[in-house]
C-alpha cells in the first residue's frame, strides 16, 4: 500500500515536472518569436521612408500624404502640399535621366519654400542670408536602377536658363539629414526655363 502510494506521488511529480517544463519551452518560444518579429517590424520600420514629392524630405510613409496619380504612388509632408501638387505636378518635380543615373529635381519658389517650412513647424531653420534675393529653391536627389545612391565627393549644381539665352548657375550642398542636394538661385526671368544638372566629380592627377 505505502509503495504504491509512494509510486502514485513520484508519477504525480513527473507528471507535474513535465507539464511545468513545457510550458517554459513554449514560452520561450513564444518570446523568442515575438522578438524575431519584433526585429523584423523594426527593420521594417527603419527602412520605411519615402520622399516628399514636393520638396524631397524624406519620412515615415506612414507619417504621409499619399497620393495616386498616373498609376503611380505620391507622398507629402501635408495635405497643402498633396493638393498644390495635383493641380500641377511637372511644376514642383521633374526627372532628368544620363544612362541608368536618374536625378529627380524639385523647385519652389522661396516664397513657398518658407511657407512648408513653416507649416511643417522648420522655420527656424530658414537662413536669412541664404535667401536673400533668390527666387526660388532646388533640391535634387540622385537615383540608380530605382534605388537611392550616395555620390560621396561628388558636386552638383544647378543651371537655368530662360529663352533668351541669359544663364544663371548655384552650386547646390548635400544635406545628411535630408540626403538631397540642394540651394537657392535667383532665377532669369521668363515663363519658361531649361534646367540642366552639371556634375563635377573630384580630380585626379595624371602625369603625361
């Protein structure tokens, strides 16, 4: 009588041990899955920026206006943006292609240029000195078989020209935040303008 008792309590604890072991294992398992998607969301999540459109800050998609037009997806920092754009889009972005190297080029006028900034609460961030007399902003971003690229000591620099021949040319900088080129010109004046990119890349030294 006292052994099978002693055997009904020594099953009673296996069985207890057993059960108490699996629900560790599953667990872990559910936290290390929870993790593993938790890492997989967070990439996710660092790589889910887009440009704006309008000006080419780049930003959460999630965080922006998205616009279909054409078959193809827009985004903006704001809904005044998304609107000023679908009244004329080939005003505010244009695309110049040299081989598989794409360059998509943004223009505000300063005006409207400071006008986003300070609608997206960055107008602190406008220099008095850099807009002084310009007319209008640029900002360029460089693209490659549809992805981004960096250029590293690569220059760029903007050059219009209206249709009367007279030509005015601004070195554009890169900014890390943003990762664009960009800067202010005082545009000639006209309705219409030729927009040309001149890339200069860094010098070598050849001995003849």
């Amino acid at each position: 009588m006292k052994m099978q008792l002693a055997g009904r309590i020594f099953a009673s604890f296996f069985a207890v041990l057993a059960v108490l072991l699996f629900s560790i294992f599953s667990l872990n398992a559910e936290d290390a899955h929870k993790e593993h998607e938790g890492h997989h969301n967070d990439q996710e999540a660092a790589t889910d920026k887009v440009r704006c459109a309008m000006d080419g800050m780049m930003m959460k998609a999630s965080a922006m206006v998205k616009v279909e037009q054409n078959g193809k997806a827009y985004y903006f920092c704001n809904d005044m943006q998304a609107e000023m754009f679908k009244a004329n889009p080939s005003k505010f972005l244009q695309t110049v292609s040299v081989g598989s190297l794409t360059f998509d080029v943004n223009v505000l006028t300063v005006d409207a240029y400071k006008m986003m900034m300070s609608h997206m609460g960055m107008g602190g961030m406008v220099k008095a000195d850099e807009i002084k007399g310009k007319t209008h902003y640029f900002s360029i971003y460089p693209m490659h078989d549809h992805g981004e690229i960096a250029l590293g000591d690569v220059k760029l620099a903007i050059q219009v020209t209206n249709t009367e021949g007279e030509t005015r040319m601004a070195l554009l900088k890169y900014s890390k935040m943003t990762h664009t080129y960009a800067g202010f010109i005082v545009m000639p004046k006209g309705e219409e303008h030729e927009v040309r990119i001149r890339v200069t890349s860094p010098a070598v030294k050849i001995s003849l």
